[in-house]
C-alpha cells in the first residue's frame, strides 16, 4: 500500500519560489504553468519537515557543527543505495553542487585553461567555466536512432590537440537523462587520466534512476577514475530540499584530495550549516520509502506523456530517460526555428518549458520538460502542447 500522495496539487505562491517568481525574468510573463526548473511539486518527505521543526523547538541557534551521524548517513546511503565505497576522510560539505563544480573550477585550473563539456548538457557548466575566464572545449554527444552516446574518439582526439585541464561529466546527463555504462566511464577515465585531465563528476541526478536501473559513480569505475575524479552529490533533487543546500564531495586520491580540501577547509567553503545536516540527515535515514514510491510516479508520469505524444502530438517525440524526473522533447518534426518554438509554448501553450537551446547548439529543436508533479497538471498541460501544436495546421490551411 502506498503511503505517499504525490496526486495533491500545493500552492507554491508566496514560498519564494523560484519556479513561480522568476516567471516574468526567464520567460517574460507569468500566466504560464512552469514546467522548468528541476524541483519537485511534491510535499517533501514528512521525517525530514519533522526533523527540522524539532530542532527549530530549541530556542538557541548558534554556531553548529555537523554531527558523525551526518556525515555517515551519507557514507551508509552511497554504499546501499549505489554500491559506492567512501570513508569519512574522501568526503566533504560543498554548498551546492555548482558551486562545488566552480570550486574545483578556481582550485585545479587557471584562467585560459580549457575545460570539457558534453552538450546538450547543464547549462551552469559553461556558465562557470566562461565566467572564471576559462575556454569550453566541447566534445557534443551523438544524437542516433533516438537517443544519445559518447564520442569518445572525438573526446580522445579533442584531448590530445587541445590539452584541455578539466572535464566536466554529467553522471546521470542532464538534459537527456542517460545514466553511462561502465564501460563507457572506464573509457573516459582511461583517455582523461593519459592526458592529465582532472573529472569533476556531477552526480546529482544519481538517487534518480528509473525503470530498475543502477547508478554507476564514475569514481567506481576504476583505478584511473579513482585516480582523477570529483563526485559532487546532494538530496537536494532526490528529495525535493534544494532550499537547504545540503551538497557534498567525494575525493578518493589522496593527492588530489590533500591540497584541495586543506583549501576549502581554511576558506570555510566547506563548513555545513545547521538545516543542511538536519534535513540531509533525515532525508538519507528515513527517505527511501518516499523516493521510492516518488520513483514510481514520475515513471508513470513519463509513460503517460510518452502515450499522449504518440496518439494526439505525433510531431513531438519524448527521449526515454533512464534517471531524472526530466523529459526531452524533439519537436524538429514541426519544422520551427528555436524562437518559434518558444513562442508556440509560450503564446499558445501557456507553458514555461526550459529552452533546448540554453544547453548549446545542439539542443534547437528540443525543450526539457519536469515531469516531477501531479498527473493533472501535467495532462492539462499536455492537451496544451497538443491543441498549440494543432494550431499550426489551421494556420497551414
């Protein structure tokens, strides 16, 4: 019997939601239902609100230090849920996983050095290597048959003429929702490791796996991986708690790990505050209920849009993700140049899907769109997609 209700619609207005109040900022007008950035419309987990509202019950809240029980529930939950090994000393507080990724950015490059990205993929990753004065060297992931892969000879070939510093990995990708195959990640460990480039691995999207699948941490994947990677993780997509920036990381090589984390230590970027621990705590001990039943909505939420595409919008394409609560869509059958397109979903759909595009070049023609809420706002906002897509053949005519 399931214990959660992820049918419930919530009324985010007045929470300071970014979802809702940068409406107007990010897509000009705020009479459309946002579908775009990567929270959940769930109610959190109710171990976790409760676990933070016990501490709130105590009147003093001073300098805190993050308890052993934190730090080992995230080590228990790596090793449960992911099968990946960390003790105490590879693992460290970050204040949220891009600004652990810029962090590893200052510390292990210099400026005009070049670093990797894979797109279509996260658009903060070229955000802070272009905003730290560093080069993006993309390596694009194929698009076939429908759906995606490495090019890994390009990557091997990119690394060898370029001499990038620096990879960053999106370990399950985001936008397209791939978890990579071991084999694939001892690939790219292996090329970056012979040409001395440093994998910081955004794996954020890892508790996410759908359909029965297994993440698979890069750093797990082998001795050349353990040798050159940054994990960067957090409970903050897992369990809906990006506000409590609960973020961590992993360094296995004591090397690499020594200086880096002597730097975060004495600039205090690595100390966590006292909701972080608290909810990040909670959501690692009591959560796996709530995550898996959550799971098993959003898959159902993406068979049902799959469906709908296929009957009603037969133009439109959904890329089956194998983590995330994150849709692709391929709308290139419709023939419309990227504005267009927004226009469409905006003008006539009312909807607030992210931009194909803001993921690189290779995203035109595609929206991302989060699945991550209850069945009736997302079949309302379907039968939108399909009646403004069904509005260009009237203007056809």
């Amino acid at each position: 019997m399931k214990k959660y209700d992820f049918d419930c619609v919530i009324d985010r207005h007045g929470t300071c939601a970014t979802k809702l109040d940068n409406l107007d900022v990010m897509f000009g007008r705020h009479d459309v239902t946002p579908l775009w950035i990567a929270d959940l419309d769930f109610a959190v987990c109710p171990d976790i609100t409760a676990a933070l509202r016990r501490r709130l019950d105590h009147p003093v809240l001073g300098y805190s230090a993050a308890p052993d029980s934190y730090w080992q529930s995230i080590i228990d939950w790596q090793r449960d849920r992911h099968g990946f090994e960390i003790s105490r000393e590879e693992l460290t507080f970050v204040p949220g996983v891009v600004k652990g990724i810029a962090l590893a950015v200052n510390y292990f490059t210099r400026q005009g050095d070049g670093i990797v990205i894979q797109p279509p993929v996260y658009h903060p990753f070229r955000m802070v290597i272009e905003g730290n004065e560093r080069e993006v060297v993309e390596n694009p992931l194929v698009f076939e048959n429908g759906t995606y892969r490495m090019d890994l000879e390009g990557l091997e070939r990119m690394i060898e003429e370029r001499r990038p510093k620096m990879m960053i990995l999106c370990n399950p990708h985001n936008p397209v929702g791939l978890q990579w195959d071991a084999d694939t990640l001892r690939r790219v460990a292996a090329i970056c490791r012979r040409g001395g480039v440093t994998v910081v691995s955004d794996e954020i999207h890892g508790d996410l796996m759908l359909w029965g699948g297994r993440h698979i941490p890069f750093a797990s994947v082998s001795d050349d991986a353990r040798a050159i990677s940054v994990t960067l993780g957090a409970p903050s997509k897992t369990f809906n708690i990006p506000g409590l920036v609960s973020s961590w990381m992993v360094v296995k090589d004591p090397v690499l790990r020594r200086g880096f984390y002597h730097w975060l230590e004495v600039n205090e970027f690595n100390a966590p505050v006292l909701i972080s621990t608290i909810g990040a705590e909670a959501a690692y001990r009591h959560g796996g209920q709530w995550l898996d039943e959550m799971l098993e909505y959003v898959q159902q939420n993406i068979l049902w849009v799959n469906d709908y595409l296929n009957l009603h919008v037969p133009g439109v394409h959904a890329v089956r993700p194998e983590a995330s609560f994150l849709v692709w869509l391929d709308f290139r059958d419709l023939g419309l140049k990227q504005d267009e397109l927004m226009r469409l979903l905006l003008e006539r759909a009312h909807l607030a899907l992210n931009d194909g595009s803001m993921f690189g070049m290779q995203g035109n023609g595609f929206m991302r769109l989060n699945v991550g809420t209850p069945r009736c706002v997302l079949a309302e906002a379907m039968e939108h997609i399909r009646d403004a897509v069904a509005s260009l053949k009237t203007v056809e005519k």
